[in-house]
C-alpha cells in the first residue's frame, strides 16, 4: 500500500472529509501512476478522486468496531518513532 494513504478509521473526532480527499487523491495518483494528468485526463481524474473520496467517506462512516478510538496526536508520536528508527544514519 502507498506509504502516503493513512488509515481513517476509528479516529476522535473522525476523519474530516480533507483527510478522506487526501487519501482518494492519492489512491488515484497510485493508480494512474501520476502525480499531474494530462488536460486531457484532468476531468477523468477528478472524477475519480470525487467518487473514490465519496465512497471511501461511506464506508469509514459505516465501518463498526469494538476497539477504543485512536487518538490522533498519540498515533502521530507513534508514526514519528517509527521514522526516526527507520531514517536514523
């Protein structure tokens, strides 16, 4: 999976609908295998980021479960360790 897409689930407070976008534009930069189209796809590109962003919106409103929320400040500590680890010369 693309390292830029985050997980959206389970969050206080949820994700904001500029987090569900981000993640649909970059699912479809993956996908199209570019970061800018062309004018000629830019349509078809936006239409897809709308309708990948729509769905995702559902189903991270739907999505049950019974685990805590995550808190997002201590998911981001969590992630900058991670880092640190993983580029530390």
């Amino acid at each position: 999976m693309c390292r830029n897409i985050r997980p959206l689930n389970n969050f206080e407070p949820p994700a904001t609908n500029d987090e569900v976008h981000a993640a649909a534009l970059q699912y479809v930069r993956k996908v199209a295998g570019t970061t800018k189209p062309s004018a000629a796809n830019q349509a078809v590109f936006d239409r897809a980021v709308r309708e990948i962003a729509h769905i995702t919106r559902h189903l991270v409103d739907d999505l049950v479960t019974t685990a805590p929320p995550k808190d997002r400040e201590t998911e981001a500590a969590k992630a900058r360790a991670r880092a640190e680890l993983r580029y530390a010369r």
